[in-house]
C-alpha cells in the first residue's frame, strides 16, 4: 500500500513538473525565383520575435536578400554567393518581411524560420 501511495504521489509530481512543447520546428520550403534580378517575398513577417533564421542560396551564382517591407534594391541587400546562406538567431532574427532574388530565373533558396 505504502509502495503504491508513493508511485501515485511521484507520478503526480512528475505530471506537475514536466515540460511541455510548446513552440513548433523550424517552419522550411524551397523557394524558386520567378524572375531573375526581381525581388518578391520569400518570408512573410510576423508581429512576433523569430527564433531563427536560415535562408541558402542553393545556385552556382549570386543571390541578394532584403530584409523590410520598403522597395529592395540589391545595394541595400546582403549578397549571397553560391552554397552561402543568412542565418540569423533570437535576438537577431529579424521578424520583418524578407525579398529575395537571384541572378538567374529558376533559381531556389531553402528558407527556413521559426
């Protein structure tokens, strides 16, 4: 009896004192260029803080990223040369919009964000 009334009171406390998951995983896509050397959106903003955030050029040539909902130009972008990648961490994930082109049409990116 002492045996169980012990297991009952521990699993109680286990119940109470265990984690639950509340955030998802990283949220992840291929994205395609439509048209080269014209920006659109690749991740939407959020009125939220990100916790993270990758995105990498997948091409054998040059992709821009542009962070902010105001007109993109490739003198205000960050430059990613092939393979490279924008990786950002909570607290500078940023949380606005992102633009993204590439120097080719067809080209991808693999977006990824939480």
């Amino acid at each position: 009896m002492l045996c169980a009334a012990s297991f009952a009171i521990v699993s109680m406390l286990l119940g109470v004192f265990a984690q639950t998951q509340t955030s998802q995983g990283p949220v992840g896509s291929s994205v395609t260029i439509e048209i080269a050397n014209k920006f659109q959106q690749v991740v939407p903003a959020t009125g939220t803080e990100r916790r993270a955030l990758t995105i990498k050029n997948n091409n054998s040539d040059n992709c821009w990223v542009y962070i902010g909902g105001n007109k993109a130009s490739k003198e205000k972008s960050t430059t990613l040369d092939p393979g490279s990648s924008y990786i950002r961490y909570w607290p500078f994930a940023p949380s606005d919009a992102i633009q993204a082109t590439c120097a080719t049409s067809s080209d991808s990116l693999l977006v990824e964000y939480q």
